[in-house]
C-alpha cells in the first residue's frame, strides 16, 4: 500500500477504522484515526462499549474508554461531561457537588481557582488531598478506598474513625520503604489513625518494645518485664 505522492505506507502502518486509508498504529496495535480533511467530514461509528455511543477516536473504542484500556483499566461507563452551567448549580442548602466522593458538601470545602467559571475546584479539598497523597504511596485512590471499606472506616490498631476534617494514614513498613510517607506500592500494611501511626514509629517498628510497653500498660511489674522481650 502506497500513500499520495508515492510516499510509502508508514511503519507500523494500518487502515483508519473510519476512511479506510493507511494510518500508524497505537503501542497496543490499534489504527489511530487519521487527520485528513476527508475523513474528519465522515460520520464516526459509535464506541463498542455498552451505553456509551460516543464516535471512536481508535478502532474499537471512544477516546475516554480507549484511555481506560491503555491504563489497564476495566471498561466502564464514562462520567457525563459537565457544561460551565452546571459547575455554578447548588443544592437548596447552597451546597455544590464533588464529582470524585459523590457528595453535596460546603463552598468551604472546595479550594477557589481560575480554572473554572464558578471560581472553585471540582473537587472538594479532601478529595484532593487524598488523590496527591496516594501517588506518593502508589496506590490508587480506589486501592485506598477498598481498605477504608475492609477496615469499617476505622483505624486498624485502636478501631476509631478519623477525626472530622482528617484521613486515615497509609501505614507501610519502612524497612522496605524507609523515606517518610512514600512508598513503593508494595509495602502497605494498612490505615491508621495519626495517633496510632506516630506512636508505632515513636517504637521504631519494634515488635519486642511493643509487646513490653502492651504489658507494662496491663499492670505487668517493670522487673518482670523481660520475660516479654
């Protein structure tokens, strides 16, 4: 296959899933749809993906839903886009709406920007506290959300909620990972309260210290307390 001019078809080289012509493929073998005038004019077929009828940007899928897929994600409905009106709508307590924890919520709770027309984030402070901390530990914000549900939205140590305002802190065990509240993903143990984190790291980690301190706080005699090491 030849391309116009006598030029010859590109490497890696397939047919646009829209106009047919030669087009270069995507890392995982898919055309990407090319940039002719012609084909642009072209009505696009619709994204295989169930519901969601939005034109294909690749052979097979849409460009939210090919995003999903090349990020090793499981193919799911897309969010529906928000038009600038709709970032001013409030509900009948002036509340405005977080679209990452799906909750209505105080103005206050969302950091003012330029970015957008109402002149406030997207998401609520919380919400983005939370996505920046969980690319230090690498982990996603869903992986983080399955242990806040394994754990009954409790600290794993003293079984206490957060306190209003805070999140629960990813605990990981820094003889893997010993840089502060960073990780390689692998390492997590689990959530606590900051309480409870702060007093682990005060016992560097030491299981025998722990146990000691566990038995002195029962009433165990301090002369006896070798007998836990």
């Amino acid at each position: 296959m030849k391309l116009p001019m006598g030029r010859e078809t590109p490497r890696g080289a397939n047919a646009c899933p829209n106009c047919g012509n030669p087009v270069r493929t995507t890392r995982d073998g898919n055309p990407h749809r090319c940039r002719r005038a012609s084909c642009r004019r072209l009505p696009r077929a619709a994204c295989i993906v169930e519901g969601c009828g939005r034109p294909r940007e690749s052979a097979t899928l849409c460009t939210g839903h090919n995003n999903q897929k090349s990020r090793g994600r499981q193919l799911r409905a897309l969010r529906p886009k928000r038009s600038s009106a709709s970032l001013s709508i409030r509900d009948a307590d002036g509340r405005k709406y977080c679209q990452d924890c799906d909750s209505w919520l105080e103005v206050a709770m969302f950091r003012t920007t330029a970015q957008f027309s109402d002149g406030l984030d997207l998401r609520c402070r919380p919400c983005n506290a939370l996505i920046s901390r969980m690319r230090n530990y690498r982990i996603s914000v869903a992986h983080y959300r399955q242990m806040l549900a394994e754990q009954g939205g409790k600290c794993a140590i003293c079984q206490e909620p957060p306190e209003p305002g805070r999140l629960l802190v990813v605990d990981h065990r820094h003889s893997c990972c010993p840089e502060k509240s960073k990780s390689c993903g692998e390492c997590i143990r689990g959530l606590l309260c900051q309480t409870c984190n702060a007093a682990i790291g005060m016992f560097n980690e030491n299981v025998e210290t722990l146990r000691r301190a566990a038995a002195y706080a029962q009433g165990t005699p301090a002369t006896k307390l070798e007998a836990f090491s």
